[in-house]
C-alpha cells in the first residue's frame, strides 16, 4: 500500500477489477514466480494479499488476471517512472541503502 499502487492505476485508468487484479499479478509473481496460471493458483490459496487489498481473488477471473497482465505490459514505461519516482522519497530510501546505492 505504501507504493500507492491504487493511486498509479487510477491515474492509468485501469477499473477497480483491473486494479486489484494488477496489484494481484504483481505480489504473486514476486513471491511466487512462474506461469500465469501459477500465480492466479498461488494468489488464491497461499497469499493474504487479499485481505491486504480487501478483495476476494476467488471472485476475479482468469481472464481479468491475464487482461490485468497485458495492461501492465502496455505501461510499463510509465510504471517505470512512477517506481523511479516513488523509490527517491525519503521514507524509502532504506531499500537504497540495502542495495548498496
């Protein structure tokens, strides 16, 4: 929550589903990499990101996860800006240090 997700997505005018469906994708294959299928199955019976996010992932489809998937991909260049924006405020700037940066 603290990425402000939400907020870029709106701001791209993904839906609500596509939102939470993103924000699903992205958890899922970074705790869990692998196939889409994977993910959706991960996201659904091993993450509490659900509860997180307050969204039942049981109620979405497939389909939106996949539809979810290619939106990102189409803005990846903005998604970029915004996470090189994001990761330059001051309450972040602990994962720079860890990284050694």
């Amino acid at each position: 929550k603290e990425l402000e997700l939400p907020n870029l997505f709106e701001e791209l005018n993904f839906t609500p589903i596509q939102t939470n469906s993103a924000i699903g994708t992205l958890i899922s294959k970074c705790c869990s990499p692998g196939s889409d299928k994977h993910s959706i199955e991960w996201l659904n019976a091993n993450s509490g990101a659900g509860e997180l996010y307050d969204c039942d992932y049981n109620k979405i489809s497939s389909n939106s996860f996949y539809r979810a998937a290619d939106l990102l991909i189409d803005n990846k260049d903005k998604i970029v800006i915004f996470r090189k924006t994001i990761f330059t405020y001051p309450k972040y700037s602990y994962i720079k240090k860890a990284k050694g940066e």
